[in-house]
C-alpha cells in the first residue's frame, strides 16, 4: 500500500529518451511492463494451465516475473538443534522439487503426481529469515538490513503473522498448482522445520490494467519495471557487500487488515483525497489519467493543493531517487472471525537492495501519518533476503553463502 | 466425495440413442457437458472476466451452470426477532444486489463499483435453511428433508463449520469478483442477520477434464447432465408436494477435511483400492478409462472382485435409480492451525430434489462403511433448501414461498 507516488518506470525510460524533464508532462504511458521474456514456454494455441516460467538463473524468479493470480507465502521455522547441514539438505531438496514442479513435472517422491501436470506459470521463490543465520553460524554474513521491522505506532501485530526461519513465496495462474506446491515443499521438508504461517492471496485485472485491492483502489500504479537499469540498481544486490548475494535481494512482507466497515462509510470524494488518487481511474488529484506523474505542488483557485498532504500518495512520495521498491502484493479475504463480516486485506509483498535505505524511509513517514492509516492496520511483518537464482542443475539455493569464504573458514 | 459410481449422464444418453443397455459396453464418453446454454453473453475475442451469466429464470443460477474456478459459501443466521416483512425486505435486496452484480453492473449504494466491473461468470444462489421457516411463521410450507442430516459415526462436526438460516453461494471466475459479491450482499444487509460461516473454495482443471481434489483423485467423474430428463427428474422439484417450490431444489453442504499426513503413506495401488478408481486416469478397476461405467461384480483370475467391496465407489454406488444427486464440490485449502502442516480438503456441495430419498441413503453407505472414511472426516455440515429462480424484473427470490396461498392465511 505504501509508495503510490514513484513517478512510473515506463514514463522515466520515455523521458530520458526524449530528452529530460522538459517531457514530463506528456501524456500516455501504460502499464508497468513485466519481464514477458521470463515466460520460457507459452503457447497461446495451447491451455494455459501448462505455461511455465524458468527455474534456473542467476535470479530466482517470482519477482521480476510477472505475478500471476494466486499465491501462497509460507514461513517456516527450524526445528531445535537444526545444524548448517540440516538447512544445506533442505534447501537441495526444495532446489529439485521446485525445478521439477515450477516445469510440469511432479517432485521426486511426489505423492500426487497428477497435480503436478498443470505449471500455470508456477514461480517458488525461497528467502532466509534473519535468525537462519545464527541457526547455520554465519552471522557475518547476515546483511545488515536483515532483521525485524522497528515497531511502528500503527502496528497491531499478532504473532501468529509474524517472522520465520524460511520463507516459501508460491506463485500460479491456478490456485490447485499453489497448494500442491505448498504441500509438496512442506511435507518434504517436515523432519526438519515447524510450519509458522501461510498467506494465500489473488489478484485480478484486465490484461495491462493495474489490479485493485478490495478497498476497490488501484493499488501497484508505481512500480519498478522489470528489466529497466532502474529495476537492477534497486532490486538487486550486485555483492559489493557480500560477494554470496550477488543477483539476490530482500522482501518484506506486511500483512495489512482493512477495516472495510468504516470505510464504507467514506465517499468516492474522500476516499480521494485519503489516497491522493481518484478511484474510478486512479488518476493523483492533480492529474487525468492513472499514469500522469503526481504534482504536489499543484493548488486549486483557493490556493489549496490537489493533493493533500496528508494523503497517502503525498506521504509516500519517496524524497529522493533511492526511496524506491518494487511491490508485488495479493489481496486476501479468510474466513471472518466470529462477531465479524469480513476479514480481508493486502499481502503487501515488496523487493528492494536495501529494506533500511529504501523501505524504511517510506514505511517511517507513513507511520507516522497517513490519512489512510484510519482504515487499514498492519497485523503480521516479517523480512527476508532472497539468496540468488540457481545458475543451472547440480546446484542449489542458498549455495552461494554456504560456499563462501566465510563459511569456508 | 460420495458416489463416484453412478452411471455416466452421457453414456447413458448415448446408451438410449443406441437402444438400450446392450450398448453399455462400448467405449467412448467425454465430459458431463454442462449447460453452456446459460452463459448468456460469452464472446471469446473479448476479456473472459466479462463474461456473464443471466440472472433471471424459472430457476436459480449456480447450479446447472458450469462451476467456474471459484467459489464463497456463506451462511447467515436472522437476529432474533426477525420477522417476516425483515427477510421479505432482506431478499428483495438480495435479488435486486445479485441482478446487478451478476451482469457486470454495481449493487445500489456499491462502495466499491469498481469491483463490479469484472463478472466472470458471477453466480449468486440462495437458500434458506430449516430455521428460517420458523421465524417466518411458515412451518407447514418447509419440506420435510430441510432439517439438519442425522449424526453419523464419521462426523467430527465443528459447530462453526454446520447449519445456518440462510445461503449465499458465489460462484465466479475471479477471486476478487467473489470477494466482492460476498462483501457486498453481507454488508447491506447487516442489520438483520449475523454472518454464521464463510468457505471458499477453487477447482481446476483442462477444459472439458475432471477437477482433481488435493487428495489427487479426480472428482466428479459421475454426475448428473444438465439438459437431460434425468437432471430435471432428479435436481428439480415440479411443485407436486409444495407449489411454491416448483423449480427448486435442495443443497447439502459437507466440509471434508483431508488427513494429507496418512494418505501419503498410501502408494498409488493402495489408493486405488480404496476409491475403487485408479489415480492416474480415474478409469474404475473394472475397465479402463475414466468414463468406463463400473462393474460390480468384474473378478481377477483369483476370483477376487476387481472392485473392492468396501471401496469408496462400490459403497457410493446406488442401489436404485433415484440415489442420485448433482455434485459441484469445490477443494479448500485454509491456513493451518498451530502446530499443524495443512488444512486442506473438499466443499462437498450436492443438489436433489429431496435430500431424504436421494442423498441419505449413500451417505448412510458410506458412513457405515468406505475404505475413504480412515483418511477423510467430514467436519461441517448444513442443508438449505434452494427456493425458484426470480423469472423477470420486479421479482424477489422466495416471492412464491411469501406469497403461496399458506403465506396469504
């Protein structure tokens, strides 16, 4: 939900390419652009349900990778007394279910083959909790980013949404190929692990339109486009500072409960100026269209700006270049609790280099006021890195911090 | 789960054309051929999320319509209190709700009419359960098998997972279609009832192919064609018992939950042997494709019964022509409870025309006995009963129970 107001990937590429600045307030420019070249095998003659998406890379697919309609994100933690080659077996058997499944093909040993035939584009990608560094002694080579979010005055955590040794991010067109997938991965990996928490999302949009959330907002106008030198710079880590994370990144992943009961009883007009954007197109305030770069220096006839400050738009508004992420989140909408209508929210799942440099700026200023925070609240946190990619078979995830110098010594 | 034996609504189709049982041998049959007819506005060179389904009819949607890929079950119960005119009042809002929704328009006073804009094949079925009767004053109007099912030895019922005074089942393509038809046929008409359960389910499958539950089996093999004497014989009721319920039916709503951790210590013969199907291609034991119509009494050189006598199929299997009912199960897969690996199992929906002489009788089968039973457990239940469809503009569902001559004393 956080950072509506990045100017959009796709305009910056045709700004600079017609000359500057001076260009900024062209019209047009579409939707964000997601690396359709990562889909190795889609053939629109045939059922979608059999696309797959690449496993091997020098990154892990299932971010720069268009996210399909369903996921599942697992988080789990090790048993006691788990030692480095406890987590170096798992991650080898995650590794060859995940390069079997993610390409139609069951996983060794797997119990229900047939649901394996149907890829629909599944992406697993695999992330490292901060304590899994203790775990495996190799505390120096944590990144200094990786560890729990600060509190922040509009949390209301529970627990049970929070943290993990490992995180699973399960991605398909079909939400049966999802929960084989969890289920397969879980199970092969249970001697060694506690499951800590499941999130299941969706997501739904016209082809090239931006998904709305259930508040009925557009929600992912600004975003990073994948394959723009932007996207490298701020995604991925080039191991400059530690040479294993390389083509790696982080997540964090925020589970944010809307009270959709009192934000019933808000207007199209202030559920506007709440987010800084109109709800029928997601145009900002000071513009027409969706993609038109916001102006927050725009007033009405009174003086009075378009977009109010205190909009969600306007306080997400990054301060300099840096204050970038990519977003990749999934609405969701469980079982209500008992006394309750509805129990539903945003899996807001966002990729960055840096969560201190360029997540926790944004998340601070909207803490500490955002109009918006009066209907949604932040009920699960949990951070991770994501290890590079898998560069071909024979390998493993997780393989280049466990065969680093530090871990060698 | 139940009765995965009943003959083929197609074979038998093709078995009258043939002039009779002698043809019953023959290979062939595909799919259960649901009524595409109801899709009333598809157009394959547009987006299929516009697709949409009619809402008026003799008889409700949802239910000869094809099932699409997702669905909410919602059950409510009336405050106490509530009088006639309220669910009177309570359903014209409902209809006039699901008029709009279903055919891609906003509800009146829609918050979110962003969210309408997709319909997806958008279904919305009613139903009134056993108690509704009561605080209508409308006891003798109640069919005598809208009551809750007996206790059976393998139930394990939840109370939070059984009964209810009213149904909403929403079916649609998109996830987030359904979330919002949940949201929005809750909230309006929150003053007069609680929400009781939400269960939301998904299905899968190649166009014209068998789902498959995350057991892996497929399921729904046999069923009842929409289209055909058997199905209307059989789903819907013609108003010879109760006027008013002419073109009506009953559902009865069964949470499965799956024991995934001991299933998978059964290799594929030894579930094979239980269901009575084999898993790869769902072919019975006794011949060799899925849509094979089963042989009781086919034994190996051993003398031996191919299909095992307490497999699931051979219990399931009806012992007259009448123990048959239409199944559109949907597979759930929820976050698990502490401690737990998974929470997954199949929405058991079925529609009769009367649950007693219809559906009873197999279900006492095979909760007397069903090789399936060490490995499901049904852990919720409710039975509601599907009042007509609204035929025109102007109408409200159940208008023909209000306004029976009974209604009018």
């Amino acid at each position: 939900m956080a950072d509506r107001s990045q100017p959009h990937p796709a305009r910056l590429s045709r700004r600079r390419l017609l000359g500057g600045a001076a260009a900024a307030g062209a019209a047009g420019a579409a939707g964000i652009g997601w690396g359709a070249a990562a889909v190795t095998h889609r053939d629109h003659d045939r059922d979608p349900g059999l696309d797959t998406v690449a496993f091997y890379g020098a990154k892990q697919a299932g971010i720069a990778t268009e996210p399909p309609l369903h996921a599942a994100f697992v988080a789990f933690d090790l048993k006691p007394g788990s030692r480095r080659e406890d987590v170096i077996g798992l991650l080898k058997i995650w590794t060859d279910d995940a390069s079997r499944l993610t390409q139609g093909k069951p996983a060794l040993a797997d119990t229900e083959p047939e649901l394996a035939a149907r890829p629909a584009r599944l992406t697993v990608t695999v992330g490292f909790g901060p304590e899994l560094f203790t775990a495996v002694a190799l505390e120096d080579q944590r990144p200094h980013w990786l560890k729990p979010l600060p509190p922040f005055g509009i949390d209301k955590l529970d627990a049970a949404w929070c943290g993990g040794d490992l995180l699973l991010q399960i991605c398909a067109e079909e939400a049966t190929t999802v929960s084989h997938a969890v289920r397969v991965l879980s199970k092969h990996v249970k001697s060694l692990v506690t499951v800590r928490w499941v999130q299941r999302g969706f997501r739904n949009a016209a082809r090239g339109q931006t998904m709305r959330n259930l508040m009925g907002s557009v929600d992912g106008t600004v975003n990073i486009a994948p394959g723009t030198v932007d996207f490298d710079r701020l995604v991925w880590d080039d191991g400059s500072s530690r040479p294993w994370l390389a083509g790696g990144t982080s997540m964090v992943m925020r589970r944010i409960a809307m009270n959709l009961e009192t934000w019933d009883e808000l207007d199209a007009e202030g559920r506007a100026l709440t987010i800084g954007r109109t709800v029928e197109d997601g145009a900002p305030l000071s513009g027409t269209r969706e993609f038109d770069v916001p102006d927050f220096a725009a007033v009405d006839r009174y003086g009075i700006p378009k977009i109010p400050p205190s909009s969600h738009i306007a306080r997400a508004h990054r301060t300099h270049d840096g204050e970038r992420f990519l977003r990749r989140g999934y609405n969701y909408d469980d079982a209500p609790a008992p006394g309750h209508m509805s129990n539903s929210g945003l899996l807001f799942a966002s990729f960055q280099r840096d969560i201190d440099a360029q997540f926790l700026p944004v998340q601070r200023r909207l803490a500490d006021f955002d109009a918006l925070n009066q209907w949604t609240t932040p009920v699960g946190s949990a951070v991770f890195v994501i290890p590079p990619g898998v560069p071909g078979p024979g390998g493993y995830l997780g393989q280049q911090l466990f065969e680093s110098a530090a871990a060698q010594r």
